[in-house]
C-alpha cells in the first residue's frame, strides 16, 4: 500500500514537473468521479440555454448527455490532469474602449495563433512524461483543448485550479479569469496525491458585478449562463441572423465577449503573459468597423490565416461589424451602410439595413 502511494506520488510529481516544463502556469489532478454542478448540466440542455450549440447535446450509445458524466463518455478514466494557461496581455479593457469607430475582438483571440494550436502540444508533452513515468503498455489517455465531451471548469474546480465564478468562468485567486484549460483523462488512479484541499473554494461572495455589468442578461442568475443571450455565443457561434431584439446590446462587440471578465476584481491584477503566441496583433485589439464590414474573402483568409476568428466565418464577423456601426451613433458609417445594405450576403444586407435605421 505505502509502495503504491509513493509510486502516484511520484508519478504526480512528474506531471507537476512537466506542466511548468511545458510552460503552463497552473496544473492540477483531479478524481474522474462527478462533481455536483453536472447535476445541472441535463437541465440547462432541455431549457434550451446551449442555443444552437448541438455538440454540447452529445449522447452515449444509452442515449444519456455525454458531459452530463465522465462516467458516460469515459467509464475507463480514473483520474484528469487539468493545465491552465494564461493568456491575458498587458493591452486595455473592453469596458474602456470608446472609440465608435472601432469594434472588439475578444482578448483570447489577438494573436497570431488559435489557442487549440497553442495548448494541445504543451498538453501532448505533459501526456508524454505521465505514460513514461507511468511505464504502463495499457495506460489510457486522451488530451483535450475545449473539443471533448467533458465540462472542464468543473473537473479544474476539483483539481484546485480555481473556482467557478457568478459568471461561470474559472477563477484562480492569483492570475485571474484569463486562462485556457487543457485536460488530459487517464485510466490511472493519482487521486492519492490529491492532499485534501480540494475542491477550490469559491471566493465570489457577495459580489455581482459580471451579471450587473452584463449588456444583455445572459447570466441569468448567479452560476448560471444563457447561451442565446451571450454576446459571445452570438458572434461566434450564432449562424444566419441575429434577433433584432438583442442587437443593441451587442454594443460594438464583433468577435467574443470579455465584459463579463473586465469588471472581475481578481483580474484587476492579472498577470499579462510571456508567450509570444498571444502577444497582439495590432489591428485585432479595437479592429476599424468599416474594415471588417468591406473585407474581402481573401482578406479575410490571409487576416486570420490559423486565428480563431476563423470559427465565425467572413460572413458572421461581417454581420458583426455592421451591427456595430448600427450601435456606434456615428452616422458618417451611413454611405457605407447604404451600399453593404444591397450585398450579396443576405444577413448582412438586412443587417446593414438595420443599422440606418438605427442611425437615421
């Protein structure tokens, strides 16, 4: 019994080693066995709150949700690896941008690199030294970056990577919101080395500024998040039109959302990153509407060439751009409304068409 604990103890303390080695600035492990706040998770599917997110609705060959349980898309996983990564820069909030000129572009996404592109080998390396210190020909384990049926701010809650804040984002009390997860699932059992604090306490208190900051309401409550309303959800995942009725909460939002993290206390010191991957582009931090709105196909390719803007697609972040200038009261962006309200793409014309009403 003391030999196997010394061997997890080693193996954790290797896969510590191989987390900072790689360059993330946290890492924890966690047990595979449910958290409580999956409980939730079959509710908020049936409520509609995933939107037209249909990969969160993912289901076993029994027909239960995927992410309702570890146990239901990964019964042979033990125990979960959980790397975080900051990715804040040293650049202004979105909350202090006003100039109506310009949109905004979410802070994960100023770089040259999707941040998919940037985790998954620093993770592969972390797999790499776990199955060599492991040195078990049976091992099992699967890394994921966002993409696995698995929730993982819950599973970093219970690796002590932080808590999961009012506006459902992971929090660690020293660096903040601003984190990429990586988690990387494992048929070996390191829950011995788990030291007894955990799960990570959740330091919010009274405070509400996220769901009182947000524009459209899409905390609904405390902890909990409607997708339809995110501003996030609506620039990026949304396809086709948006509901007029929530555009003027857009605000001047094109790609993402950070409002929700800008008016969060425990990201008024957030360290800024060194890695050179999330360093921004210049024109990506207040991007110039009428820019984004005119973008040709190849533009667009060659701009965001390996970015995550890609995931919106041309037409989306063109429609973006144009409730924006619909939202900005500037009605020098009229000409130009007027001639992208006969486009081609049929959301941007009528999005276009919107906006001078807005404007006039």
């Amino acid at each position: 019994m003391f030999s196997s604990m010394f061997r997890f103890a080693n193996i954790s303390a290797t896969v510590r080693q191989a987390a900072r080695d790689a360059g993330f600035d946290l890492v924890g492990i966690a047990t595979a066995e449910d958290g409580p706040e999956l409980e939730h998770f079959p509710r908020w599917i049936a409520e509609g709150h995933a939107g037209e997110m249909k990969y969160l609705e993912a289901r076993d060959e029994q027909g239960r949700l995927k992410r309702a349980s570890l146990a239901h898309s990964a019964p042979w996983a033990r125990s979960v690896v959980v790397c975080a990564l900051n990715y804040n820069t040293a650049q202004p909030y979105s909350t202090e941008a006003s100039d109506p000129d310009r949109g905004w572009i979410s802070r994960y996404a100023w770089g040259q690199q999707d941040y998919h592109d940037s985790v998954m080998p620093r993770l592969r390396q972390v797999e790499t030294a776990l199955r060599n210190a492991a040195g078990e020909a049976d091992l099992v384990t699967r890394c994921y970056v966002d993409t696995g049926p698995i929730v993982e701010r819950v599973i970093a809650k219970y690796a002590g990577i932080g808590w999961i804040g009012k506006n459902t984002c992971i929090i660690n009390q020293k660096i903040g919101s601003w984190i990429f997860l990586g988690v990387i699932l494992t048929s070996l059992d390191l829950t011995n080395d788990l030291n007894g604090n955990l799960p990570a306490p959740d330091r919010c208190g009274s405070c509400t500024r996220c769901i009182d900051a947000c524009p459209t309401d899409a905390l609904i409550a405390p902890y909990q998040l409607d997708s339809n309303k995110c501003i996030a959800y609506l620039t990026i995942e949304k396809r086709g039109a948006i509901s007029e009725e929530i555009r003027e909460g857009m605000g001047r939002h094109i790609f993402g959302c950070d409002i929700c993290q800008d008016v969060c206390p425990w990201n008024r010191k957030a360290p800024a990153t060194d890695a050179e991957e999330f360093q921004p582009r210049a024109q990506l931090v207040n991007p110039a509407l009428e820019w984004v709105a005119e973008m040709s196909a190849e533009e667009f390719r060659e701009t965001f060439r390996g970015s995550p803007i890609r995931r919106t697609k041309r037409a989306g972040l063109r429609r973006n751009a144009v409730i924006a200038m619909g939202n900005s009261a500037d009605r020098k962006f009229l000409p130009v409304l007027e001639k992208l309200a006969a486009d081609e793409d049929e959301v941007v014309a009528e999005s276009a068409a919107w906006a001078i009403r807005k404007l006039t």
